[in-house]
C-alpha cells in the first residue's frame, strides 16, 4: 500500500501570472533518497504557476532536511526522461529523484 503525503507550497513569485488552481506533481524516491525523505512516493501541490525542478528540489530539502546535502548528486527524471532542473513542470508531472548508483 503506497502512502502519498500532500504538501501545499505558498504562490512562487517568479512568473507574472499566477493561477487560482492548485497544480499537483507526484515525487517518487528512489534507494537512499528514499531513505532520507522517509517515504517512496508524495504528492506536492502548488498554489502557482509551474515551478522549475530546481525549485521543487529547493523545496523538497525544506521539506525533508536529511535531503539536502545529497540532492545536488542525484538525477532527477521528469516523466520518466532525464532533465535538468531549469525544465518547467506541469500539472500531474512525475518526478523521481535518482542517487548515484555504483556497480561494476
């Protein structure tokens, strides 16, 4: 059974139209960083217009503390694609944080 956690953000400033309607992105962790969020899977709502990566990954180490230093390691995909964190996210987006991985 997957538990899903609902995080509300205040309007993010950056964009000059702000919409009334909440957008909501599905966080998925993976190996340590599931560990450190202490959950594999939440939801994120925002009060704005879509934040960039970068900013949800600012938040998210608001939101879980042991996140923050290891985030800039980690990759994040976006729909199940790789992307840099300047991408914009939308409405019902998928995004998983991904740790480094070693192996040979």
């Amino acid at each position: 059974m997957s538990v899903f956690y609902r995080h509300r953000l205040p309007p993010l400033t950056t964009y000059d139209k702000v919409s009334s309607e909440l957008m909501t992105l599905t966080v998925l962790y993976f190996a340590k960083a599931r560990e450190l969020a202490g959950t594999g899977e939440e939801r994120v709502e925002f009060a704005a217009n879509p934040p960039t990566l970068r900013a949800l990954m600012t938040h998210l180490a608001a939101l879980h503390p042991p996140l923050s230093g290891s985030l800039e390691r980690m990759r994040v995909a976006l729909n199940e694609s790789f992307a840099e964190l300047d991408e914009l996210t939308s409405a019902g987006d998928v995004i998983a944080l991904i740790p480094p991985v070693a192996g040979g």
